[in-house]
C-alpha cells in the first residue's frame, strides 16, 4: 500500500511520538528482564551477553548509559523492526572475570533470548496484526565447541527460520532445529520459541507469566534431562 505525501505529512509528528513510546516500552522492558531473570526464580539466575548493547536488525542498540551520539555514530534514532536479548545461565560460568560473551560454546549447553517485533515487512515470517514477543531456548551446538558464545549468539540471531524449519509445536512452544550452511549458519542444534502480542507483556506479572517464568522452567526440564526436541 502506498502512502500519499499528504497523509505522510500530516502523520510524520505523531507517529514520531508513537515510535519514540514504543522504543521506550522495549528499552524499559529489557532493563526489567535483565533484573528479574537474576533472580534464581526456579533455581535458574541468568545474566545477559552484551551488557549494554541489545541485538538489533541490522545495527546496535544502546540499551544503558542512553547517548544520542557515540562519535560519529548516531545511535536510537531509527526503529528496528527486531529487537533481542541473549540469557545464560550463571552456574555455567566460571568464577573468573571472563566476560560473558568471551565464554567458548562449549561451556554453555543452552541459550536462552528474548526478542521484540514490529510484525511486518520481514522477509521470513508473516506479517501479523500487532508487535510481538519472541522467547526461545536454543541448544545451538556449534560446528566449533570452541566459538565465542557471542558468535553462536549472533548465529542464532540470524539464522531461526519459525515458517522454514519448524518440526512440530507441543504445549504453546514451536520446535525446530538449524540446518548447517543455511543463512551462514553453523549450527546443528536445536531451538523451542513462544511467541505472543508484546501488549501482554504490561505489568511485572505478565512480565514473570509470560516470559520470566517459562524460560526458566524450560530451561530447568532440559537440565533435568528433557529433550529440546520434544
């Protein structure tokens, strides 16, 4: 659908201000996950890769320390239709002061993340009728054990495919799994996603109902032996 000059002009203000709330809602949102997935809520604490900066199609997010420029680089002033956050466990780490995103995949079994979208315009996935939340586990098993897990997060980041490669979906959760050398991929493991209207996520309740509680309920089954592939 094309949109008059017009209609564009007349709506360039306001839909300014609707962008600049709704950055504001996923900022805020992903600083109050950072806090309550710390929390140990079903024996699982877990801290974030990437301490300030959120993943983003196609470039960084500066989640903490908010500056409109960094140098030369202009910073939040554009929307992104993908917003993630990636969540490891802390009983993975060693006690050292390795950074979390310096780790080898091999430490770490699973990945958990958090991602936000507007749902249109993506070339892989339908368009839907509001924004959503995306909440997922992956056993992303690398091709080399010895990658930064920060590079098999971004791998994972650029390489779930929900309407290309899902096998099947159990209790609310969509299974699938990575095909090697699709999308630059190099991963051979597995992935579950949740994924529901972002408006849910609107109070500290529906933050641990929605998101808090299930990722570390999934991921306290699959180390108590369940299988990520259902």
């Amino acid at each position: 659908m094309t949109i008059g000059k017009d209609t564009i002009m007349d709506r360039a203000a306001e839909s300014y201000k609707v962008m600049l709330a709704y950055q504001d809602w996923v900022e805020n949102m992903f600083r109050t996950l950072d806090n309550k997935l710390a929390l140990g809520e079903n024996g699982k604490k877990l801290l974030p890769m990437r301490k300030n900066k959120l993943f983003v199609t196609p470039n960084d997010y500066v989640l903490y320390n908010y500056a409109l420029y960094n140098g030369q680089e202009l910073y939040n002033t554009w929307l992104p239709p993908w917003v993630g956050r990636f969540y490891v466990d802390v009983d993975c780490l060693r006690k050292d002061d390795t950074p979390i995103d310096d780790y080898p995949a091999k430490q770490l079994q699973y990945i958990a993340f958090v991602w936000t979208w507007l749902g249109a315009k993506d070339e892989y996935v339908a368009d839907t009728e509001e924004p959503e939340c995306w909440i997922g586990v992956v056993e992303p098993k690398p091709n080399d054990p010895e990658i930064r897990v920060y590079d098999v997060a971004a791998s994972i980041w650029a390489s779930i495919r929900i309407e290309k490669a899902t096998k099947k979906e159990s209790e609310g959760w969509i299974l699938g799994r990575f095909y090697p050398n699709n999308f630059s991929s190099e991963l051979n493991g597995f992935w579950q996603v949740r994924r529901f209207p972002l408006k849910d996520v609107s109070s500290i309740y529906q933050t641990y109902q929605l998101i808090v509680n299930p990722l570390t309920e999934k991921l306290a089954q699959l180390e108590a032996g369940a299988s990520i592939e259902g």
